[in-house]
C-alpha cells in the first residue's frame, strides 16, 4: 500500500471551514483520552470545563477578561503571519505597550481634563510603545535580512527584564512609592481614575462587563481585514508574501512592507499592553508572576493560527481560548487536573497543523506497481 | 545484451500521462539520444530509469536482470547515474564531499572519512579524463560549466556504467559543447553507455550513435542517427511539418526609439561587475536578439532595464524618458513590459489565484484610491483567460498547478495589456512544447507589428534566427553586434573570441 | 592556594559551568535537528517533560543511586525523544508550519501543559529527589587551583555533556552519516538524489535533539536543584535555541556559549553572596545572552557571510521531491 499526497487544483470552499472545526473535534477525542488514561472522567471534566468558561455566574465576565489580550496578540500574529512574516515578539511588543501606555495615563491622568483624552493619549502611546519594539527586528529584517523569528523572540526577554526592572528593582516612574504596602512589595503606582478605562455592563449572568479593550479589538479585527482585503496593501502583502520574487517584479516596496505590517503587529500587541493596565490592571504589573506569567503573546500565535490568520476568526478563536484559560485557572484545584489546558491547546492546535495538509492536498492510497512478470507489457 | 532495457513503462501525473507505454533500450558503448520537444517526457523517463520516480507499470532490465528501484542509491548502485540540468550539488560543501555523499561502495562504508585519500582520488579522477576540477574547492565558488564538470566527475566517480545527460547544453557555449561532446566518445569508448536528452536537434545528430524520438509520452521511433534526417527528425518530434513562425524582415526599422540603454554598468548579486558599459537601443516594431551562453550578465540586463536592480552607471530610457534606477513600477508605468526568465519564481506569485497573476501590475490603476475593486479586476482576469486561451479550471485556480505554457500565458496576458511600448523577453520559450512555443513567438511578432520595440534574451539560436531583425552577443557583460545571419561569427563571440575580420 | 579558588572569576565560572550545563544540552540536540533542516522551537517544552519524568523515575526506582540516577536519564532522554517524535510527524510527514508546531509542542508539554499535568498528577512537588547527581572527583582534587572547582567540582552530568560535545562533533565533520545530514540540512535535494533518505535523516535528527532536551531537563531536576517544581527550566529552553545560533551551528562553541551564558546566570547569586548590589547592571546583564544573540544574528545574515558562516540553507522548509516533470 503507498500513500502519495497530491496537491489539490482547487480547494473548495466548504473545507476550509471543516478542517478546523474537524480538527477542534479531533482534538477534543484525543484529550478525551488522555484523561481517561490518567484516571479522570473525560466527559465530566469538560462539562466541568464549559460551565466555568461560559455558564456559570460570572464567566462570560471573566472568559471576556481573559479572551481580550487574547485577541489582541491573535491578531497582531495574524497581521504578520499573514505575509510570511512570523513575528514572535507579541509577548514583548505587549510589554512595551504597556509601559509607555502606563507612563501616559500616569502623566495626563489626574489633571482634571476629560477622561476620554487621557484614554486616548493611552491607546496612542501603547500603540507607539509596541510599534518601537517590533520596528526593531522589522529594521534588521528589512534592511539586513536578519530572521525576525529570533530576533523577535530575543527581545522578548529584554523586554520582560525591562518590565520587572521598573517595578522590582529600581524607583523609577512607574513604581507605587508612597503607602504602607509600597515598602513591602514592589507594585506598580495605581492609574488616576480618570486612566481607568470603561466598560459596559449587559444585564445577564449577574452583569457581564464588555471592557473597552474588547471593542477596541473588534475595532482592530475590521480594519485588519479591510486592510488587507480591500485594499492595495493587503494586495501587496499577498503577493509578498508568497513570492519575495514576483514581489520584487510588480514593484512592491518590498523593505517598506516590512517595516510597516511589523510596526502595525507590534502597535496592536502594545494596545493589548496598554489594555491591560486599563480595563483590568489598573496599574504597570511588572511582577514576575503577573504579567508575564501569562504568555499571552505566545497564546496569541495559537490563536492565529488556528484562525489561519482571518481576523474575525481570531475574534472567535481568542473567545473560546479565554474561556479556556478562565476555567483552568477557576478549577484550579486539588480534583481538576492542572496543566490540563495546556494540554487541549496543545493538542487542538496540533490537529489544525496536520489538517492544514488536507486543505490543500490530498492523499491517495494506492496500491503498488504489480510485480513485473504479471503482465504482458502493451505494444 | 543491452545495457538498460525498458518495458512498457507507464507514468501518470494528476491530470497528464507522462511516459505511455515506453519501451525503450540501450547499449553498451553507445551514445544514445532521447529526442522530443519539451514536454515529451524525456525527463520522467530518465527520472524513472535513474530511481527519483516510480512507475506505475511497466520493468526495467539492467544487463537482462530485472530490477527495481526505490530510490536513486539502487540505481547508482546499479550503475545508473544521471547529470541533472539543475545541478543536485551542495552549494557548501568542496568537489571532493560531494563526490562521496551517499556513496556505498567500498570505502563507503566506512564509518570514518579520511579527506586526504578522497582529495586525491578526485583530482586522479579530474586529470584521466580531462574534467579538471580542485577537489578543495567549494560548489559556491565554481562556474556553471565547472559545475556541470563535477556533476559528471560525480557519476564516474560511483563508476557509473551508464550515465544519463539532461540537456548538457543548456549552459554551455558551441565550442564547451563539443569538447563535452567529445568526452562522452571517450566515455563510451570505454564500454560505457550515455543516453543524452535533448531537444536540439543538431546536437543530437553531431553526438549521437542512436536516437529515440519520444511525443506525447508515446516513443515514435528508433532509429540509427546516420540514418535519420533533420527534417525526419523534426516531424517524428511534432508529429505534421514544423512550421515555425519566420518573421518577414523589412529591412532597417524606421520608428522611434522605444528603448536606449547608454553606457549602462551593473553588478551582480555577488557584487562582482556584470555590465560593462551596454549601449542598446531598440526602435518601435523591431526585435533585437540578444544571444550568448547564460550568466554572462543577461539576467542583469533584463532586471536593470526593468527596474529590479539599479545600474552603477549609465541611464535607460523608455520612450525617450529616463527611468529612474531600481524602480519596477517606475519602469512599468513608463510602458516597459518585462517576461522574466524564471516564470515560476518571477513571473507569477505561485500561490496566488490567475486572477491576482494577471492584475499583479495592474492593480493600482483599478484601484479607487487605496481601495482595490475587485470586481473590475475579476473581469479582467476573465478577459485574459478567454483572449489568450488559458487552459484552467477558473480565474481562481493557483497560478502553479497551470502548465509551463499556461503559466507564460498568464505572463502575456499581463504584460501585453496596457500601453506598452518596449518589451523585454528573457528565455521566453524555455521548457515549452512546440505549440506554447508558436503561441509565445506569435504574440510576440504580432507586438513587434503593432509598433512595440522587443529585446529577446535567449540561449536558442534558432528560436533567435526565427524573429530577429538585429542581433547582438552578450559575453562578460559587454555587448557586440553581430552580422543577423551569420551561425559562426556568433558561435565565436559567444565564446568571447574575436572573429576573423 | 583556597584563595584563589574563592575569587569571584573562578566562582563565577565553576558556576557557570554548573547552570551551563542544561543549556549545553539543550543546544547541542537543537543544533542537530537544525543541522538536519528541521527547526524545533518547542525545546523548553521537550526540556520540561523530561525534567519531571526524570524526576519521576528517581523517585520511583527503588535501587542504588547510580542505578537510579541512570535510569532517571534514560527517562528523560526518551520523554524528550517522544515529545520531539510529535513535531517531527507534523512537519516532516505532514509538511506542516515548523514555527507554529514547535510553539505548539511548547505550550503542549511546557509550564501550562503536560509537564505540569505530569507533575501534580504524580505528586512529584515538595519532596526532594532521593538521588542527586554530586561532584565524582575527591575533595583533595577539587580544591587545586582554579581547575579545582571548575573542571574536578562537576558532577557526571557535565562530563556527559563534554563527552557530548566531542561527539556531535567529531559526528558531523568526520563521519560518513554526519557529512550525509549536513547535507540534508543544506540541500535536501542534492541529498535525495544521492539515495540518502531524507525524511530518515530528519526524524532521527529531531528525536535526537528531542533525548538532549529530555536530559538538559533532568539536569534541572537532579543536579541543580534536585527537587520538582514547575516551570523549573526557567526559559533555559528558549537560550538553548538561541545559543544554536550564537555558536554558528557547532557544538564546541556551543560550550563557550553555554558557560557565557551560564555564566551571566550566576553572576546575580554570587555577587549577593559577596554582598555586592548590582543594581541596575543586572538589567544588562540579564539581557547581554538576548542582545549578543541578536548581534550574532545580524552578523550571520550579513550577505558574505551567509555562506560561509550561517545557518543550514534549508533549515525551516519542508522537503517535497519535486513530483512535476
């Protein structure tokens, strides 16, 4: 018996669609086993798993909490990945929006101007602040050719190293120096409530509040997608994307392309930063068991991918990863097995890598070539 | 005995059957042509014979015993080698690691490798049969003929008994052509037996003990070569008498010059010098041939006159205005059409929809300000496919899964819409059956009679006698006018010498 | 002559050497899956499943310590192994994106994943290792100057990984197979063509990479802080990677960088254990290993030097024999 995969001449619609969820399907079989071979009830655990992200009082509150930066790091890695470029950095780009976007509600806040400036002056200045950090290995890419996978993923620690250091190790701007607590532990100084972003409650589940985070994001999906499938630019990231050469030839400004969709990755993530302190924080987190424990710019390049790259399947996909990682961490507990949630990640995002192949080739079984004394060869 | 014997080979691809039923044998001491346009099936069936494919029916036989192989080390252990057209060397490796990768002979299989008794083994090899190469030297630092020198020196070196040359000639000038071909006399006279592929007709008849003509996957004939005539030849290979497009030349043309280089100097990617100083101009409804052996700074013309590449001196005019350096999209829009050499890596975005292929330059000026309109250009798309007949399922099929002659379609298509004024071609016809080739010279005569200037880079002589009006050699970067009908006077200055005056 | 020996260049390169030692492995298995054209980011992941399995395996067998420690090893190297054998299906048999699976294999096994599910469902927390690896040499050797403690004060996990080292090395510039895999790595092609099978090359590669990362796990678990806690590899996977890269692909500079690296690591304890403050230096030289990295980065890519110095030509892309005539 042979298997030969054969590139498809044309991919139907209808598959893109199944693969995914074919594969999410498949995933959830084989975590299923997992559990039952470790001792734990499958079909439980995942009741149990469903009803803390979406059920229960008071989870779609917290499922919106965790699924916002989420969806911004799913769509800053999509924005990228989308033209081959595979921004790893999401994770520090997120820092540093965060920083410069605290450093701005911690200036204009509290001055008695209205609270919308201040915001304002927040999402600009978290935007700069991440669209600084991915111009850096953007700029080596563009004009020196450097992989920005690793120098993306490098800066990420420098980054990291740069948040703890404003709050834990020296008394910079950032940090909480007055109060009782402020001897005792490091934190960052609390935003001015006029820094304190909105939110909006819908009556149901006990209220579910719709941070101004996840608008914003809703916003950033729409205009990613009709950036890059309405117009010129999303053309030219198309065809960069699949062909340095023929990009070359019509024209594209290859270098400038570069610098752009990696300053618009990183300014996305840094909204993500900025995000956090806003809607949920409240303040810079530079504790090294806050933030950054997280990995919500690494979580973000699942989330892309398994939304292969659409920005509003990303929205969809960062929704269902936060209520994911709102019922792990709700269940933590003695009975509910920890790491669990890593492990269906994992394993979905596994089944979507392999599925992929199907969407765009096929696989033939066939048998081999008779044995050559069988058949009397044609004239 | 014959030395390789094929029965009844059959090979299908999705959507085509490549070899059909091939029977095919040869002997030892002989040099044995395998002929046909391109397309034919003369690669899949030397793939087949040298284990990189499996076929679905059908045996081969090496020296009567039937064999079968799994993958291209059973047939090098059988005797089999075969010289790729595009050279399966490691660019980082020296001559001499190359030579010994995946040997299994001897030495071989010897867990340890000893550099100096393999240093001199190759060079031992290189001088008994006059491919001198330094065993220490690095793939990256050789020339294309000295390349092609170690990929033979390769197949003697795993004492290959039959050794299969795919289009040997393609990177060679007339006169490294013959001292190829004379030591593939010396090969086979040793008992030994080349099958060589090529489509050229010529060479086939100057090199070739016995000749198979193969057509649509189906062998037509074998036959001795001294028996055979060209033009028998020829019509075995198309199958109805070759008519080719000849071009009716009126003499000196009249129009404007559409297309001037002055004085242009350029470098390559390896930053070494590749235009010397090209004085070119190309007046309205003409073709200007420029021919010589590749990577004599042909890629470099074409990139720079089409705005790929930067020239260090000089200026290009299209129209009469001077074309900023570097900038394709300057040079589009100045009516400058550009058919790339490598049509798969250049000419088309592989992945992308025939649709985004055909509006690839075009884009911008469908465009409602930063906004595509995709409508329009749909329709577009739809227009090419009907005007040039390209064979596909629908504008949305991915540009790589067309035909090679299809895909140069899509390259027509595009660059021919528009306002164009120059066009340059570079290798347009290369690996294109017959018909893709009367399609491409067509267009390309009917652009010349509209009034467009076209310059023709290209490595085929005859393609070049076809439709030139003027001719012009490229050697080391530097071009030299050559009389338009005179065969030798070329063949010397493509081989950088200077014809007798 | 101790006085010599307490010099804090001395301190900090025994020390070096001691936190360097996960990284070497690390390294060393990544440079050979890259070396093959195959690009596994998921080695702190790889390094975490074998941490906790070696862990697990010290824990449960019920003999000597050599045996045990062995066996630990053995563990390690094989979770590892399997936990590669996942990225190595997708994306060789599969074709799939090598970035994407090996983040994905990271999140899988990692800190929030497998690792941690491993860790809490065997109750390996809180409880040291009844085995550890301690230094081999007698005392009397350690303290002789300078080579004392760095080169006499290891325990048999370093000299495993010197004895590594000189293997991989020797592997891949004067062996048969290892001249056939860098051949693979840098033309898949030209490799195939030779009859040698690339796909073989590519998975034996990657399991192998994956058994290094297994034992740079262990390492963790029973030599430097021979207890489990999770997440213990603290991002050691992630400089392992990076290290590849700053050793220009071969594995004796693969133990400079290591002992740099580790090196750095140690500098923050042993000036506290000197009561110096660093202050603010310890941003910088947290951040030296990420920023030199980056340097060597721009360097390598640098267009001369590509070919001379930087990374296999086809490592990241899958291989597909061209099926087109």
């Amino acid at each position: 018996m042979r298997f030969t995969i054969e590139r498809r001449l044309e991919q139907p619609r209808w598959l893109a669609v199944a693969v995914p969820i074919g594969s999410l399907l498949f995933a959830l079989v084989v975590a299923g086993v997992v559990l039952l071979v470790t001792g734990h009830d499958p079909i439980s655990t995942y009741r149990q798993l469903f009803d803390a992200a979406f059920i229960s009082s008071g989870a779609l509150d917290q499922t919106l909490i965790a699924a916002t930066p989420l969806a911004f790091t799913g769509l800053a890695a999509a924005a990228a990945f989308r033209m081959r470029l595979f921004n790893i950095g999401a994770e520090g780009q997120l820092y540093m929006g965060a920083i410069v976007g605290a450093a701005a509600g911690l200036y204009f806040g509290g001055r008695g101007g209205p609270s919308a400036f201040v915001i304002a002056a927040m999402v600009v200045a978290g935007c700069l602040g991440g669209m600084a950090w991915g111009s850096i290995p953007g700029v080596l890419r563009a004009f020196l050719g450097t992989s920005e996978i690793l120098t993306s993923l490098m800066l990420n620690y420098v980054a990291a190293y740069i948040l703890t250091y404003l709050i834990f190790q020296s008394e910079s701007y950032w940090r909480q120096t007055t109060g009782f607590n402020a001897k005792v532990f490091p934190t960052g100084k609390p935003l001015p409530p006029d820094a304190i972003w909105p939110s909006w409650t819908l009556n149901a589940q006990g209220g579910i509040g719709i941070p101004l985070g996840a608008l914003l994001a809703v916003l950033v999906a729409v205009v990613l997608w009709v950036l890059y499938r309405r117009m010129r630019f999303g053309f030219e990231v198309q065809v960069l994307g699949d062909s340095d050469g023929a990009a070359r030839y019509a024209g594209v400004r290859t270098r400038r392309k570069i610098l752009a969709v990696m300053a618009i990755s990183g300014a996305i993530a840094g909204l993500g930063g900025v995000s956090q302190d806003g809607d949920f924080r409240h303040a810079l987190d530079g504790d090294p068991n806050g933030l950054q424990k997280q990995a919500y710019g690494y979580t973000g390049i699942v989330v892309a991918a398994l939304a292969r790259y659409n920005p509003f399947a990303c929205l969809v996909v960062a929704f269902l990863l936060g209520g994911l990682n709102n019922a792990g961490n709700a269940l933590q507990g003695a009975d509910f097995p920890s790491g669990l949630v890593g492990v269906i990640e994992g394993i979905i995002l596994f089944s979507a890598l392999g599925g992929e192949l199907l969407v765009r080739h096929r696989v033939r079984i066939s048998r081999t070539a008779h044995a050559p004394a069988a058949t009397e060869p044609a004239q | 005995m014959p030395a390789v014997e094929l029965r009844g080979i059959t090979k299908r691809f999705p959507g085509v059957v490549a070899n059909d039923a091939v029977d095919f044998t040869a002997e030892a001491g002989e040099v044995h042509a395998l002929l046909g346009e391109n397309g034919a099936g003369k690669s899949t069936l030397s793939h087949i014979l040298s284990g990189l494919y499996r076929p679905d029916e059908g045996e081969i036989r090496v020296h009567g015993v039937p064999v079968a192989f799994h993958s291209p080390r059973d047939a090098i252990d059988a005797g089999i080698c075969m010289v790729h057209q595009h050279f399966r060397l490691v660019d980082r490796f020296t001559v001499a690691q190359n030579l010994i990768l995946g040997d299994r002979r001897g030495a071989g299989r010897r867990f340890r490798i000893d550099p100096g008794a393999v240093t001199d083994q190759v060079r031992r090899l290189g001088e008994r049969y006059r491919l001198p190469v330094d065993p220490r030297a690095r793939i990256w630092q050789l020339s294309v003929g000295e390349r092609q020198r170690v990929e033979i020196l390769k197949a003697l070196y795993e004492e290959a008994k039959v050794l299969i040359l795919d289009e040997p000639t393609a990177v060679l000038t007339p006169d490294e052509s013959r001292t190829l071909f004379e030591t593939l006399r010396e090969i086979v006279a040793e008992g030994r037996t080349v099958i060589f592929i090529s489509h050229k007709l010529r060479e086939v008849k100057a090199v070739s003990d016995r000749v198979t003509v193969l057509r649509a996957g189906r062998v037509v004939a074998t036959t001795n070569t001294a028996d055979a005539s060209p033009q028998s030849l020829a019509s075995l290979m198309v199958g109805r008498t070759l008519e080719t497009v000849q071009r009716r030349h009126t003499g000196t043309a009249e129009g404007d010059v559409v297309l001037a280089l002055e004085d242009v100097w350029a470098h390559s990617d390896r930053a070494t010098t590749s235009l010397k100083g090209v004085d070119v101009s190309v007046r309205a409804g003409e073709i200007v041939a420029v021919a010589g052996v590749a990577g004599n700074g042909q890629r470099e013309l074409a990139e720079t006159i089409a705005g790929l590449r930067g020239p260090t001196r000089g200026t290009v005019r299209v129209g009469g205005r001077r074309l900023p350096g570097g900038d394709a999209r300057a040079a589009y829009r100045a009516g400058l059409g550009y058919v790339p050499e490598d049509r798969l890596g250049t000419g088309v975005a592989p992945n992308l929809s025939i649709a985004m292929n055909v509006d690839l330059k075009s884009y911008r000026d469908d465009s409602w300000g930063p906004f595509l309109r995709l409508a329009r250009m749909r329709r577009r798309a739809e227009e090419a496919i009907r005007t040039y007949d390209i064979k596909a399922p629908g504008p949305d099929a991915e540009a790589d899964t067309l035909s090679g002659g299809n895909i140069q379609k899509v390259v027509l298509a595009r660059e021919f819409a528009g306002r164009l004024k120059a066009l340059i071609a570079a290798s347009p016809t290369r690996g294109l059956d017959v018909s893709a080739v009367e399609t491409v010279h067509r267009h390309l005569c009917d652009a010349a009679d509209r009034g467009v200037g076209v310059l023709l880079i290209s490595e085929d002589l005859d393609e070049i006698f076809a439709l030139a009006d003027r001719v012009l050699v490229m050697y080391e970067g530097r071009l030299t006018e050559a009389p338009r009908d005179d065969r030798e006077t070329i063949g010397v200055l493509m081989a950088g010498g200077h014809p007798a005056t | 002559m101790s006085g010599v020996n307490n010099s804090l260049i001395v301190a900090l390169i025994a020390s070096g050497v001691a936190y360097g030692t996960p990284l070497l492995f690390g390294s060393l298995g990544e440079l050979l899956a890259e070396r093959s054209g195959v690009l596994n980011l998921g080695v702190e992941g790889m390094m975490l499943v074998g941490a906790v399995m070696g862990f697990w395996t010290v824990q449960r067998v019920h003999a000597g310590a050599a045996v045990a420690l062995t066996a630990a090893v053995l563990v390690a190297a094989l979770s590892g192994a399997a936990m590669a054998l996942i990225h190595a299906f997708l994306v060789i048999t599969l074709r799939a994106n090598q970035i994407v699976s090996g983040l994905a294999l990271t999140i899988f096994a990692g800190a929030v994943g497998l690792s941690s599910y491993l860790g809490n469902d065997l109750n390996l927390a809180d409880v040291p290792a009844s085995h550890s690896f301690h230094a081999i040499f007698p005392s009397s050797m350690q303290s002789w100057p300078i080579v004392g403690p760095i080169a006499f004060g290891q325990n048999a996990l370093v000299y495993l990984s010197w004895a590594c080292v000189a293997a991989v090395a020797y592997y891949l510039a004067r062996t048969r197979p290892g001249l056939n895999v860098r051949a693979v790595g840098e033309a898949p092609g030209a490799a195939d063509a030779m009859g040698i099978d690339v796909a073989k090359y590519r998975y034996a590669h990657t399991l192998a990479g994956g058994a290094f990362a297994g034992v740079a796990g262990s390492t963790f678990t029973l030599a430097i802080t021979p207890q489990w806690v999770n997440g213990i590899t603290g991002g050691a996977g992630w400089i392992a990677i990076a290290l590849v890269i700053f050793a220009f692909w071969r594995p004796e500079l693969c133990l400079v960088g290591a002992y740099f690296f580790g090196s750095l690591q140690a500098l923050a304890p042993e000036l506290q254990a000197r009561n110096i403050s660093l202050g603010p230096t310890e941003l910088w030289t947290n951040s030296i290993p990420y920023v030199a990295t980056v340097v060597v980065l721009v360097l390598v890519s640098w267009r001369g030097a590509s070919r001379r110095l930087g990374a296999p030509a086809a490592l990241g892309s899958p291989y597909v024999r061209e099926e087109v005539s």
